[in-house]
C-alpha cells in the first residue's frame, strides 16, 4: 500500500489551533479539561464539540488526546482544527507520533509552555487522502483501547487504557 502522493507542509499549514478558555466549575454535564486527562470538574456549557483533538500547551506539555463527546477546554490546551488536505484522524495518530518533538517545542523555564513559532517549524509529509484514510483504519483498530480517546457521558468518565 503506497500513496499516490505526499506533499510536505509546516504543521501550521495543516491545522488551526485554537486556545482554550477559562472555564468555570458549575453543577452541569460537560466535563472541563486542563492540561491533562482527569477533569478539573464539570460546567453546563462545552466549547469543543464531539471528535475533539486537544493538545496539551502548559503542564504536561505536547499531550494528545481524542475527546468523543463535548466538553469544556481551560486555556491550558489548544483545540486541533484539521484543515482540509488532512483527516482528522491522521492528524491525531501523526500528532501521538510526534509528541517527543513537539515536547521540545515547549519554551520558559518555570512554567514551559508550548511555542506556537515552534511549532510552526514542523514538517508534516501529508499523502493523499484514500492513503490517509486507509492509514487511519488500520491505527484506529490498533490503538481502540489507549488512554488517549476519552469519552465521558452524563457524568460518567470513561478513560480507556
């Protein structure tokens, strides 16, 4: 199985990321997410909407995660908006590959935080997209149990390991 083309982008090119907000904690079914994968509490509101990749900016730097449901993103983690030469997905599995490099993205002493200039040096070999699907499939299937897809509903947290 060999793609029928690969063009080369910087990270940025493929994808928005778009920072969080401060959430406030209320009695509500969303659950809010910091910089990591326990919850900082729930709130009645979610500003990411299902099928959710977040990365983790401050904290535990560089972390990936798949959400499958709604719910609240702090300022600590971006929101990975895929543009349209990637799938969703192979942007997540690539991005779960890359976390060493993008950890040394990271920049500050105290607190690092993730350097969006950084980032942008990245490069990405983008295939077509039956390549990018097919691609997906396989690593789906392979990596259905990991810790990195969280689906929570109703105020029960499922985090698969």
């Amino acid at each position: 199985m060999k793609p029928e083309k690969i063009t080369k982008y910087g990270l940025l090119e493929v994808c928005e990321l778009i920072s969080g907000k401060r959430g406030k904690v209320s009695e509500g079914t969303y659950y809010i997410y910091g910089a990591g994968k326990k919850t900082k509490g729930t709130t009645d509101k979610f500003n990411c909407g299902s099928d959710t990749i977040r990365l983790t900016r401050k904290g535990t730097v560089g972390a990936v995660y798949f959400h499958r449901d709604p719910f609240w993103m702090d300022d600590d983690s971006f929101r990975v908006e895929p543009k349209e030469m990637i799938d969703k997905r192979y942007l997540f599995h690539w991005l779960l590959m890359k976390r060493e490099e993008i950890e040394r993205c990271a920049d500050g002493d105290n607190q690092p935080g993730l350097s969006v200039a950084r980032l942008s040096k990245i490069k990405i070999d983008v295939p077509d997209m039956e390549y990018q699907l097919k691609v997906v499939k396989l690593l789906d299937e392979m990596s259905a149990d990991l810790k990195f897809f969280i689906s929570h509903k109703l105020k029960c947290l499922k985090v698969r390991f």
